[in-house]
C-alpha cells in the first residue's frame, strides 16, 4: 500500500522524503484512476489507489483547482453512509496542439484534455517548393491561431507535438532527413518555439508521423492490439511500429522507414535519391499515374512538379474511390497493380515482426477495398510460416487525421503524468 509522505516520513528507519516528488507521484495516481475508471467517488479513489481519504482529498481538491477533475452528480458507496460525489475529467482549461507538415498540406488539431476536440484546420501547402524556415513559419501561422482559439476558449495550450514525414531525433526536435520535404538536420523544435515565442513550460515533441499516427490509431481507431504496424499512405511511405504495447522507434528513434527498402533494384528513382524503394511503386502519385493518369502531371517517384503540389491528397484519395466504385477499368487496374506491390511491401514487416495487425492510413484507408485482394494474395505468398503469420490487415479509421491526432496525444499524455505543470488559474 502507498504511504503519503506524512507516514513514510514516520517510518522507522526512513530516508529523508521529497514530500513535493511524493505528492506528484500521488496526484498522477489519482487522475489515472478517473481517467481509466472513473466517473469514481473520492471513497472509491481512496480504495482503489490505496491512499487514506484525507490524503484523495487534499489530491483531488488540487486537481479541481487547476481544472483538470470536476464534480458531477453523486454516487452512493455501498449501503450506508452518505452519497458521495463522483469524480471526471475536467480539462476543459488546458488545450493540447498538434500539428501536421506534409510534403502537401498542412494540419493542426487541437483538444483539451477529456478528447474533446477543440479547433481543426488543414493547409493546402507545397513544402516540396519552399525551404523549411518558410515551411515552419506558415505552420507557426496556423498554430498561432488555434493557440488564440483556444485562449478564446478559455483554455491554456500546455505543449505543441509536430508530425513529420522522416527521423527526428526526439531529444532535440531535429528533422534529420525528410527526403519528400527535401529537409536535413532542421532544428523545427527550435525554429518553432521561437516564431510562437513560446515559455520554456510550454512544451515542443517533434516525432515521425508515422510513429504518432500509429499511436493515435491505439488510441481512436479500430485496433488495440498490443503488436501493430501503422503503414502510412501519402507522398511518403512510413511505419509507426508498436511492439508489446509500446512504440519501437530503435536505438536511435529512426525506424520504420519502411518506404525507402528497395524492392525493385531496375526500378525507378526515389527522392531519397535511391532506386526502386517501395515509395516509388505505392505512393500516391504512383497510384495516380497508374490509376488516374489524366490527373497525375507532373507526379514523379523523385517529387511533385508545382502544378501537381497543389492537388490536396485527401481529394486524389477521394477521387480514385470514386472512379474504382465506378467501375473506371484503368482506375481498378491501376489500383490492383498497387495492391501487388503494397502486397510485397507488407510480407517484410509480417515476415520480421510477427504483428497482431497492419493498419494502412492516408489514402490506402480510402481506396482499401480495391487494394486489399491483390496485397493478401502477395502476402499470403510471402509470409515465411506461410497463412498462420499472415495478420488482419485494415484501413484506418482516421484517414488523412491520424498523425496530427496523435502529435496532440503526445501533450495530452504529458500532462497526465505531470499534472503539476498545469497553473492553478488566477
């Protein structure tokens, strides 16, 4: 059982305590135990975490100062005694920012900390034909404005998460390399904090949007599962690993570049500067030369003239479903040719990970019914152990959204294990 500070410090015997560590350590406790159980009473809390009613008190009354438990109706304990009132998650007053750069648009999302979302927005934007300082400084724009939103609102944004197409080096908010953006080593973190002028409390993650994509569909979309593979579907090809529960991201936080693997040694040149990388034969504007061809000018496996750039992916996505649901036979074609090659792709992560299930985003989730009968019967081939590894593959449910959603998921789940950060407002 926990001891509060007051007995641990009167324990024969005991080392000096932090009674401030202990009581954060504490008010983590609490405002777990509600978010995953609740709406719970303080008695309730009290039992379940194992500490005494007076300290759950002290605890919630400070959670509910700064805003992050409320008071709803009452709950009776039992037979006797009277009722008490039960305890949810408030959050109302602290807001949680992603944002989203791709080589096409731009997407910011923000919610507060019960999931409510707050503001959404999306840029069409070329960061294919402009340098990352301009890139970041139209982002900043566009967070600029969800931040007054949301004060507007009445809500603190507590931190910003950024998803980007490539490896970031956590630690310092590094893009190492992002070959679609035609981006290396750019500190966004840094260039962020300083267009927004940001206070060192409010916090700045940048991470690979296929890593948060893959942690946003844990969180709102259709699987759960302990072992999946987020395989992202735009310009780019990613994919976000989780293994156990928990993100892989290797020793260095660079794993998942599933899109730069070479599969066709003869094939075409990549914007990694490689030839024949999976990208080549599945991104979207290989699946709009195959499939949409009238529609593709200008869209090579390297990047994205001008004229093409300027085509939001969501509306390509939503315009090959459209020409395949008709029947278009260079559409289907198209699409079942990508369907083999996404087919090949998918065997190397069943064949190394074993995962429970591959969650296909961007505009794989859009056109997945036409592409899921040749990429199964590829699969099938490929699997090593042969039909018993081959797993449930899925179009996500959260589409072109997945990877902003989990950028803000990343600040939420900050402040659930540091509550003490949020200001008691004045």
């Amino acid at each position: 059982m926990p001891l509060s500070a007051a007995e641990a410090a009167r324990s024969p015997g005991a080392a000096p305590v932090d009674q401030a560590a202990v009581r954060r350590v504490n008010l983590v406790r609490v405002l777990r135990e509600v978010r995953t159980a609740g709406p719970l009473s303080r008695a309730t809390v009290a039992r379940h975490t194992g500490l005494t009613r007076a300290t759950v008190s002290s605890l919630v009354s400070e959670l509910i100062e700064r805003r992050l438990l409320r008071e709803t109706d009452y709950q009776q304990d039992g037979t006797v005694g009277r009722p008490g009132r039960r305890l949810e998650i408030d959050g109302r007053g602290v807001a949680a920012l992603g944002l989203e750069v791709n080589s096409r648009y731009l997407a910011a999302w923000s919610t507060d900390l019960a999931g409510r979302r707050l503001q959404e927005r999306r840029l069409v934007h070329d960061a294919t034909h402009q340098d990352a300082e301009h890139t970041i400084r139209t982002l900043a724009g566009l967070a600029a404005e969800l931040i007054d939103a949301a004060r507007g609102a009445g809500a603190h944004t507590a931190g910003i998460g950024v998803a980007v197409p490539g490896p970031v080096d956590i630690a310092t908010g590094f893009v190492r390399s992002a070959p679609n953006l035609h981006w290396r080593d750019v500190p966004a973190a840094a260039l962020l904090r300083e267009l927004l002028d940001l206070p060192d409390e409010v916090s700045v993650v940048v991470d690979n949007e296929a890593n948060l994509a893959a942690l946003a569909e844990r969180g709102h979309g259709r699987s759960s599962a302990a072992d999946l593979v987020y395989v992202t579907g735009e310009a780019g090809i990613g994919a976000g690993i989780v293994a156990g529960g928990r993100l892989l991201r290797g020793s260095g936080g660079f794993s998942g570049e599933l899109g730069h693997l070479q599969v066709d040694p003869a094939g075409e040149r990549c914007a990694c500067g490689r030839s024949g990388c999976l990208e080549t034969k599945v991104g979207l504007p290989a699946a709009m030369r195959l499939a949409a061809p009238d529609l593709a000018d200008g869209m090579t496996p390297e990047g994205i003239s001008a004229g093409a750039a300027s085509h939001d992916p969501q509306e390509q996505a939503g315009e090959l479903l459209r020409r395949a649901t008709a029947g278009d036979p260079r559409a289907l074609t198209g699409l079942d040719e990508i369907g083999r090659w996404l087919g090949i792709g998918l065997s190397i992560p069943v064949n190394l990970l074993n995962p429970d299930v591959i969650v296909l985003g961007g505009y794989f989730a859009a056109v997945a019914p036409y592409l899921m009968p040749a990429a199964m019967r590829e699969l099938r081939e490929r699997a090593v152990a042969g039909d018993a590894a081959v797993c449930r593959v899925t179009g996500s449910a959260l589409g072109f959204t997945a990877a902003v959603r989990g950028a803000a998921d990343v600040i939420v789940e900050e402040i659930f294990a540091d509550p003490g950060r949020v200001a008691v407002p004045a």
